[in-house]
C-alpha cells in the first residue's frame, strides 16, 4: 500500500494570491493531531505527529480499520456523539485513546469524518465560573447604549476571560476595508484604536471561511506545519479544512503576524445578515492556547455582538432620526398659500436642511429655482440636472462622491454630495453636502500591502502609522435620511399639483366670468345699436328730411337752428362711438404687468384734466398712493374715468371734493374668493346713489339718469371695470344717496407679497 501527503505546495504569485486554495494546505497546526475516515470507518487520512501523541505511527494506520487500531468502545463513542447531532456541538468529545485523554472536535468534509484531536486540558475550569462571568457580562452590556460602547466593553469582557495581551474589536466598511473599532490592551502596548486596514490584509477567500468557521486559533506562530498523508488510491485526492479547528494557515497570514511581532492569535468571526462584519481579533505575544470552555466563552462575546448590532445601530441612529421626522413633520405642517411664489418659504425654513442635515437646497420649478444654503451656482444646477435626467433614469439620485459621476461638475465645485429627486413636470429637487476632507490613519501604507520577491509574495512589514488624507467626498447619506428626503420630495410634488390644480380652476373661473361680462357686454352692445345710436340717427334724418320739404320757405335762421341741432346728434354718435372702440380694445391680458407708481398717475391725470378741474371748481386731496403690479397706460385711462365721473356728477349745493386714500402697505384682503394686496378709494361728496345701484353702474351704457340731466355714454365706469379686470384687480363702489359716492379700487399682489401670511 502507497502512502502520500496532501500538502499543497502550489507558489502564491499576484496573479493567483486572490485565490490561494487556504482551504485545503493538506497540513494542520502541531498542537494536536487529525484522522480523516471514511463511511465505511477506514482510517483514509492522519496527520504525522500522531506518533507524539500515541504510540502508533502513521503509516501503521493508514488503510487500517478504525476498530482495529482504536477499538470497538471508541468506535462506538464516536458515533453515539455523531448520531446525538453533536459534531461541532457546544463541547468536543472528551474520550481516552490508547490510553491517555483526548478532547475531540469531530466535523464532516464531503464523504470523510475528521477527527481533531487535542490533549485534554488540566486544571479545566469550571462551568459555573464561566457562567457567572457571563450573567455579570449581560448585565453591564444592558447598560450600553451605543454601538461603539457594547464593542469596547466586548473587548475589555474577551481580554478578560482569555487573558489575552490584546483584544480588538475588528470592523469592516463595504469593500471589507478594516478599522479598529474599539480596543482593550496592555497598557505597555501601543494601542491600535481607530487605525484602518486594508481589504488585502484578509482576502476574499480567508473571508469565507470566517463565516464557515466562526472561531479559529493559532497557538505557536513560529509552528511547524504538520503534513496529512492518505492512501495513494487516487490522483488529486485532497481533504476540505475549511471547518477545521487545527487547519495550518497561509504562509503570508503567518509572515504577517510574525511582522507585527505576535506569538498567538485567536479570532472570533461577527456575522452579520449572512456577511462577515467584524472580527473578534486577540493577539498574544508568546504561546497560548484555550480550554474548550474559555473557547466557548469568546465565541459567545460574539454572539453578544451581532445580536445587538441592528439594536445598536439603530439607537445610534434614533436620535438623528427622530430631529429629522419632527423636521419633517413641521415642514409638512407649515400653512402656505396655494401659490407657485409660496415656494420660497418652503425653501428658506430651516426644516428643509434638518430633515436630511444638508447645508444647501434648491427647487427648481417652472424654470424658476429657488435655494437655500451652500448651493452651487444657477447655471450649476441646471447643467447637473441636465446630465442626471440624461444618465439616470430613476426619480432618486443619491452619491457622497459627486466626481465619481460627474467629474467636470465636480471640478471647483462647494458640494460633493446630493440628494437628487424629480418633481415631475421638469421640477426637481436637490439637497448638497459640502466636501468633507478626512484623515485615515492607516496600520501601514495600504498600497504596499503585498510585496513581491523572488521568492514569492510577502506581506508588508511595516505597520507605522500611515496617514491618508480622503477629499472630494462628503459624509455618507445615511439611509433615514435619504428615506426622510424621499418622503418630503413625494410631498413637495403634491403640494406643486395642487397649485397647478388651484391654478387651472382660477383661470376657468375668470374665464367664466369674463364669458359672463363678455355676454352681458355684447347684449348691451346690441341694445346701443338698436336704441342709443338709432335715436340720433332718427333726429338727423328727420331734421334734414324737415329742412329740405322747407327749403323754400324756411328761414335761414330755422336751417341754422337745424344745422346746430343735426351737429350736436352727429356729435353724440361720434363719442358713443369711440367710447364703444375703446371699450372693445381692452383685452384680458395679464403677461404686460409690471410696476406702477401711483403717485405719478395721479399727478399726470390731473394735469391733463386742469382745465376742467379748473372750471368745477374742484378740490382734490390726496395721500402718497402705493406702487402696484398694472398697466401704466390703463391706469392713466382708469384715473381719468373715475375723476371725471365725480365731477360730472357733483352736487349744485357745495363746492365739489374728492378725496383719495390708499393702503400704505401691502395687505393681503380676501373679496368673493380672491385675494388682493392694496386698495385705493376716491371718496366724493356728490350727488350719490342709492346702495342697491353698487353693482349696476359698472354695467356698459347703464345711466341712473336721464340723458338730458348728465352727458355721456354710460361707459365710463363699465371702462373701469374692465381695466381692473385686465390688471386682475376689481373695482367696488358705495354711495349714499345725496351724500356722496366711493369708489374703491382694489390691486392685485406683486410676486413679491405673496409670502405674506393669510
């Protein structure tokens, strides 16, 4: 019968130290020796040492029977503990072969039973302290709150219980790039808190067996390998050591410790979701082993750890959590018109920063963009919006490396990181973050990780402090964050909905009532035709018809009397008639709004009008009138039609007056469901009218009295009308009969006033 080793003697090169087959060295630690059996309890692998434990060779048991070289007794232990599911069970098999004491870890590799054995312990410790260090360990870990906090008093509880001269609490970030997250050691020691590690340091395959094998010892880093030997039956035959307990690590691991200047380790694997997120790592510097019970107790401080770390973590997060809903919250819950400009009081809380803790924000919407904060520049935004919309077909767009993406965006950019979220309709919203230069002290160069010889691969022997400045990134969004900013952005394009909805219904109603003015207009347009306009035509074609049957015997005097006559009637049609025309150019336009200062109008009016201010006798006061968002020629049309109308109907008994008073500030007042900023009244003490003719007067062509009494077409406060109208104001009067008349006239707010509160 040949015999062969297993030993895998393959060269690590760069091109394959991602892939060294760690798993299968073919040779194990020499603190114990291993067997590997088949189904059938043939003896198919044993370790050489095993003559340092037993008086029996291997090359003498190899190919034997289990029974033959063991015995029946042991055979039959062996499977009671098999078959009671204990195989990697709390406690190893503690049994006698050939005579002297043995604990044995027992797992399965595909179609062989491997045996591990070690010595037993002397001087075992007791269950009941280990126990009672552990309930006092409970009960200090429920005084933890933090993350950080249960991971220190992990390392301190570990340090304890092993008797370790260095206990690190290991974690990974995303690409299993290491940091020392908390620390106990001997004081004599430097310590390696906060000091980061690069992924290379544990390889992706190393990795994997940490979450096959949660617990891994090396007692003497200066040990001989032991080699495995096996039948020589097959070619490439080979045993799995992943779940070994004895499995002899990778050269260049071993080289590492023994630069870091450590005698032994213990490690302790904290997974996670099924992903390897820490390690518990102990370092000694001298030999050192552990009883099975001090083993258990590590590995349970790792279990302490995972178990809390979702808890933990999200107390960690709860209190930032918490100011970003309540932020969230009174955002939601501010009371805000339903107007596009109400934006900018979104914008300028200091909630819309809280709720994502972003330094800047900015809404664009309706080609308008509104910010708040450090936020880059207008042509910035519009070109990074314009390149996401362009790349990225999500409504949410979040990254703390904005160079990663964009790198010419970033370039003499303020922010490094955005939350970017579409509104629909071309609207979004982006939240920033500014750069946020950090410094990672690292245990060695990370680039220098691995260096090559002739002789192979090594790993670095140097772990000085090793200082990498990190730029062009900002802090990481944290997830509640992002969530937060979602929730809001989903808010936001419902409250822009709404105003679009709240616009759409306020431009139907005026539009169905500039329908209904515009009907009303056009019957009496149709009445004029038919009666005003017919009745001077009547007197000319009747005073001419008369002259003419007369021209012989009619005096000259009679055809002038008739002449006057056919010219005031022509006169008459000719007014009617522009005032027709002017009534019918006015349109409904609001886009040719813009700032009017009222004041000069008003000065401007009267001096066109001082001739017959002048005649009646008339005296005007005023106060300072404000600026409003109009039409500067209507207003001069508007002013002049309001004058003369308490003019032309002033009372015989008492010198005429008219007083004009104004809102000084901007002020918002609701009428008939809309809304308005300042209003001007021209107070008169005329003849007056009676109440119930408020609204009748501003019909087209309606005259309280009879043409005879008071000249004029009965348009002049219909043109009124229609000019507020067309600047989106509205025109009111009130009278009293005999007393006097007011006409107030009401403007409608600028863009900028309507931030004011309802």
């Amino acid at each position: 019968m040949k015999i062969k080793d297993i030993v895998n003697r393959d060269l690590v090169t760069l091109t394959n130290c991602e892939h060294e087959p760690i798993h299968i060295p073919g040779k194990i630690q020499p603190h114990g020796f291993l067997i590997g059996v088949t189904s059938s309890w043939k003896i198919d692998f044993c370790t050489e040492n095993i003559s340092e434990f037993l008086d029996v060779r291997h090359t003498q048991v190899l190919g034997q029977d289990f029974v033959a070289v063991f015995g029946l007794n042991v055979e039959k232990k062996i499977l009671d503990y098999i078959n009671e599911d204990k195989i990697q069970d709390v406690f190893p098999l503690e049994i006698e072969l050939l005579g002297k004491s043995f604990q044995i870890s027992i797992h399965k590799s595909f179609d062989i039973y491997v045996l591990e054995a070690e010595p037993k312990f002397e001087g075992k410790e007791k269950l009941a302290d280990v126990y009672a260090q552990t309930i006092q360990f409970v009960t200090q870990m429920n005084n933890t709150k933090s993350l950080k906090d249960l991971c220190a008093l992990v390392a301190e509880g570990t340090r304890e219980i092993t008797g370790y001269d260095r206990v690190m609490i290991y974690r990974f970030d995303e690409q299993y790039n290491g940091e020392v997250f908390a620390e106990d050691c001997r004081e004599d020691l430097e310590p390696f808190l906060g000091l980061h590690y690069p992924h290379t340091d544990i390889p992706a395959q190393a990795r994997e067996l940490y979450i096959k094998n949660q617990l891994r010892l090396i007692v003497d880093i200066d040990y001989k390998p032991v080699p495995i030997f096996t039948v020589d039956d097959k070619e490439g035959k080979n045993l799995d050591l992943s779940l070994s307990i004895l499995r002899s690590t990778s050269p260049i691991h071993v080289e590492y410790l023994k630069n870091m200047g450590v005698g032994a380790t213990l490690t302790i694997s904290l997974i996670h979701h099924d992903r390897l997120w820490g390690l518990i790592a102990c370092h000694h510097y001298s030999e050192k082993n552990l009883s099975p019970e001090i083993r258990l107790a590590a590995k349970l401080q790792g279990q302490f750890i995972t178990s809390q770390i979702d808890i933990r973590q999200s107390n960690d997060e709860n209190i930032s959590a918490q100011k970003a809903t309540l932020a969230l919250e009174q955002l939601t819950n501010l009371e805000l018109p339903i107007l596009h400009e109400g934006l900018e009081t979104i914008v300028s809380t200091q909630q819309i920063l809280d709720i994502c803790n972003a330094t800047g924000v900015s809404i664009v919407s309706r080609g308008k963009i509104f910010k708040n904060g450090e936020t880059p520049s207008d042509e910035k935004i519009e070109i990074l919006i314009k390149e996401i919309t362009a790349k990225n077909n999500d409504k949410v767009f979040v990254t703390n490396k904005i160079s990663d993406h964009f790198p010419e965006i970033a370039q003499n950019s303020d922010f490094a990181g955005i939350i970017y979220h579409s509104l629909g309709n071309n609207d979004h919203i982006i939240w920033y973050r500014p750069e946020t230069v950090s410094e990672i002290n690292w245990g060695g160069d990370p680039e220098k990780s691995i260096i090559k010889d002739s002789n192979g691969l090594h790993p670095r022997n140097s772990f000085n402090i090793w200082k990498q400045i990190v730029k062009n990134q900002s802090s990481i969004w944290r997830p509640y964050e992002i969530n937060v900013a979602v929730q809001y952005a989903h808010t936001l394009q419902n409250h822009l909905i709404l105003i679009m909805l709240s616009e759409e219904e306020e431009k139907y109603r005026n539009q169905s009532e500039i329908l209904k003015e515009t009907n009303s207009e056009l019957e009496n347009i149709n009445w004029i035709s038919t009666h005003d306009l017919q009745e001077p035509l009547r007197k000319i074609q009747l005073i001419t018809s008369k002259t003419l049957s007369e021209i012989d015997s009619i005096s000259s005097e009679s055809i002038s009397n008739s002449l006057e006559r056919v010219s005031k009637s022509a006169s008459r049609m000719s007014v009617l008639l522009e005032d027709i025309l002017k009534y019918t150019r006015i349109k409904n336009n609001r886009e040719t709004l813009q700032k009017v200062n009222l004041n000069e109008i008003l000065e401007a009016t009267i001096k066109e009008m001082n001739e017959t201010i002048a005649e009646s006798n008339v005296v005007i006061e005023s106060e300072k009138l404000p600026e409003v968002h109009a039409i500067h020629f209507l207003m001069r049309q508007l002013f002049a039609n309001v004058l003369q109308n308490s003019l032309k109907y002033s009372s015989s008994e008492r010198t005429p007056k008219i007083k004009i008073t104004a809102s000084q500030e901007p002020v918002i007042m609701h009428h008939l469901y809309k809304v308005y900023c300042y209003w001007v009244r021209f107070s008169d003490n005329g003849i007056g009218f009676e109440p119930q003719y408020a609204e009748s007067i501003f019909k087209i062509f309606t005259r309280l009295h009879a043409q005879e009494q008071y000249t004029g077409s009965g348009i002049g406060l219909a043109l009124c009308k229609k000019i507020m109208q067309t600047v989106g104001g509205d025109i009111h009067a009130e009278g009293k009969l005999g007393e006097g008349a007011d006409i107030v006239i009401y403007f409608p707010c600028d863009p900028e006033d309507t931030l004011l509160p309802l």
